[in-house]
C-alpha cells in the first residue's frame, strides 16, 4: 500500500523527536544516529507497521534494531 509522503514525513519528524527526547538528543543528533544505524530505513521499508505502533513502543524497538546494528544506546 502506498501512503501520502507528507503522513510518512510527518509521522517520521514525531518518532525522531521522541526518540531524542528519550536519549537526551537534538534532532540533528537523532537522525544522524538513527540513519547511521538503520533506523530511518526500517521505518521507510516498514511504515505500514510502524505507524499503527505507539511511538514509546517503536522508540524502544528501532533502538534494539539500531543496537543490532552497531548503535551505542540501550
């Protein structure tokens, strides 16, 4: 199914804002570290599942997946 790219932008905005408030991270920090470890891409090849899941839920599973693939933070 394809979605609106402005719904995948903005749902994509809101998790990476979570994600760095979570781990004591700007924007900028928490995308970098989330492209740098895969998350931004699970999220585009997976938003059909990601964004029916709660943001605190998905905040904990793409940073288990970016663990898995080298990231630092648990």
């Amino acid at each position: 199914m394809e979605y609106d790219i402005k719904d995948k932008l903005e749902w994509t905005l809101v998790f990476v804002l979570e994600f760095g408030r979570k781990y004591g991270l700007n924007m900028k920090q928490a995308f970098n570290y989330l492209s740098r470890f895969k998350g931004i891409d699970f999220i585009d090849r997976h938003y059909d599942y990601v964004h029916t899941q709660s943001f605190a839920s998905m905040v904990d599973d793409i940073a288990a997946y970016c663990h898995r693939h080298g990231g630092a933070l648990t």
